[in-house]
C-alpha cells in the first residue's frame, strides 16, 4: 500500500516538473521568435530609412513612410555617424537631453545589437532599439510562473503538514486516552486491596505511602485523559503551583542536583490548568535532570509585569545546539535512546493551545547549560 502511494506521490511530482518545464521551454521559444520577428521589423525599418536618404522627399514611396511612421511599439534612438541624435520615437524624450539618452542607448545596446545604416559602404548612422513592452513582459512571464508554482507548492505542503499533525495528535489522543482508561483498572482494584490492608492491622506508614503512590497515579491518569480535550482553566496561583512541582520532583531527585527557586513573595494569578501545567514544568525539569545526568544546579525563576509572567528553568546541563532551539519541541524527536520524544512536544502543546502562552528556548551553551522560558498571561482580575 505504502509503495503504491510513494509510486503515485513520485508520478504526480515527475508529471507536475514535466509540465512546468515544458511551459518554460516554449515560453523561451516564444521570447526568441518574438526577439527575431522584432530585430526583422527594425532591419525593415532602417532599409527604409535609406531609402528615403536616396531619394527626392516628393519620390518616397507611401509603403516606405508608413514604415517609418508606424513603428511605435519598438522603442528607438537614431544616432547619425557625426554623433548626433537625429531621430527617436519615445514619447516625451528630449535628443538634447544627452545624459537620459546616453543611459538608454546603453540600456537598448545591452538589449539588441544595434544596426548600422549604410550607403555606399559609408556608416551613416546607427540604429539603437530596445524590446518592446509585449516582450519586456514576456521576459518576466517565467518568474511569474515560477512564483504561482512556488505558492502552490507551499499550500500543498502546509496542507499535508497540517493533515499529518492532526492526524498524529489524533493518534497521541487515543493513545493517551486508552492509558488513562488502562491505569484505571488497577488502580480501582489496589485501592480495594488497601481497605483490606486496613482491615489486617498492617502499618499504617506503609498504607499512607501506598496511598500517596496511588493519588500520584490519579493525577497521572487524570492528565492523560485530558489529553485531546479542552481542559478546563482555573485562576490559580502559578508561584504556589510552581513551588508544589519543585517540591515534587526535588524528593525524588539525586542530593547531587541543587534546586533553587526565585519567586515573590506575593502571589500571581494565572488561568491553568494546575495538573497540566505541573505536567509540563515535570518534563521540563526531567529533561534538566538527564541533560546534568544528576548533577548539577537547576534554578527556577519566576518574574512578572504587568501583563505577563514568565518561569525560567535554568540548568547546568550538557546544553542545545542554537540548530534544535525549535526541533526538540517537534513530536517525536529526542537525544536518548529511550523515549518517544513526546515530553516536550506535550509540554509545547499544554502551554501554547491550552494556555495560549509561549514555550522557547531563551540560551544554551555547549557544556554549560541550558536556559527555558515558558510565558503566560496574567488573569484580569
């Protein structure tokens, strides 16, 4: 199935570049037939031209004067042999105007070989002809084509990619969905086995730990199921939400890894989600966590202005190359062996199409650490 799709996918491109080119062959054909038919006209034009040097004003023909006369779309400078502009049949050129009719014999001599009108073997003067308007505009038909291509080939592609991603996040959905529904069950049936637990007298520090486990893989199963939905936002504290998470992942992380956090004082009321949002500054800090390979300093900071605030999570990792600042938020990418490469992904989505604020990397150096900013906006009150 999937090799007929690429035989078809490669046809269409091989058939869409045969037929572009084709179009660009014959339009070049057409700017030389038009180029010859006009290089034609002037030749006629300045055999007629001598003709009305031999002969008596009274004895020229009508055929030759209308020749003369009748060309207007080819724009033209005759230059006599002493120099001299002696004719020309552009609208509103000044001949004596030496600088503007320098610039456009050589403008017209890059354009057309200019041709010389002799008699008796004596240059009397020098015909200098430019390309007519219909040619001039013949001459950028292929970049216009070009350009149509281009935007067309853009909306394919950002259709495609667009269909690809909703297609993917469709998968992710239902994946997230399904283990949420899959960590459910046992979790009903452990929480039947603590009762019992109860029941035989065992040590109650080991049932409320137990039980702790159990509300964290509540919270987990609860941010699955979300994923997919539109969770719902609430004004909540982001320095309290923040601090909780810190708190969090700095129990269960190495004694080695130094863990600051640079809050005010005073709380700072955002619209979140808190399960989500703590999922996402989770990913973040994992990620510091395995970049120091558990050692290291990870500082958290959190600052405000009027309209906005933004959680910086600094670390002293192995750092990012400036190439993947944006790819390490595209799914399915990652640095490890093991993983997915959702986290960020995941993290990139909670904060910009949940929380409509921003995820980016602010700085990293190689060896020295990496910087991260998540922005969000502050809850009217």
């Amino acid at each position: 199935m999937n090799n007929n799709i690429n035989i078809i996918r490669w046809s269409i491109i091989l058939g869409s570049f045969l037929i572009i080119s084709s179009i660009l062959w014959n339009t070049y054909l057409f700017f030389q037939y038009f180029k010859n038919e006009e290089k034609i006209k002037m030749e006629i034009w300045s055999k007629a031209q001598i003709e009305l040097i031999n002969s008596d004003q009274e004895n020229v023909s009508s055929l030759t004067l209308d020749v003369l006369k009748l060309n207007t779309s080819t724009p033209m400078i005759l230059v006599n042999n002493d120099g001299s502009k002696q004719k020309s049949n552009i609208e509103n050129l000044n001949l004596t105007d030496t600088i503007t009719v320098s610039k456009l014999i050589k403008k017209f001599s890059k354009e057309n070989k200019p041709i010389e009108i002799k008699y008796n073997n004596q240059v009397l003067s020098v015909l200098h002809y430019g390309n007519s308007t219909v040619i001039n505009k013949l001459k950028y038909y292929p970049l216009a084509l070009l350009l149509i291509v281009f935007l067309f080939t853009s909306v394919v592609y950002f259709f495609y990619k667009s269909s690809k991603t909703a297609a993917l996040n469709k998968l992710w959905s239902g994946m997230a969905k399904e283990t949420a529904h899959q960590i459910a069950t046992p979790l009903s049936s452990i929480m039947g086995w603590i009762e019992i637990l109860k029941n035989k007298n065992v040590d109650n520090t080991y049932i409320d730990e137990i039980q702790k486990d159990i509300k964290r893989l509540n919270t987990i199963t609860d941010r699955f199921s979300k994923i997919g939905s539109v969770p719902t936002l609430e004004r909540k504290d982001i320095v309290f939400e923040t601090e909780s998470t810190v708190e969090y992942m700095k129990t269960r992380s190495s004694n080695s890894v130094n863990f600051k956090l640079v809050k005010p004082k005073h709380k700072i009321i955002t619209l979140l989600n808190s399960q989500l949002y703590s999922w996402t500054i989770e990913n973040l800090l994992k990620n510091s966590l395995d970049s120091m390979k558990g050692l290291g300093d990870i500082t958290i900071e959190i600052n405000e202005t009027n309209l906005l605030v933004d959680i910086l999570i600094i670390d002293t990792g192995s750092g990012i190359e400036k190439k993947l600042y944006k790819k390490i938020f595209d799914p399915g990418y990652t640095s490890k062996k093991r993983g997915w490469g959702l986290g960020l992904s995941l993290s990139k989505r909670i904060i910009e199409d949940y929380h409509k604020g921003s995820i980016e990397v602010v700085s990293s150096t190689i060896g020295k650490g990496t910087t991260i900013k998540i922005q969000l906006k502050r809850a009217i009150s």
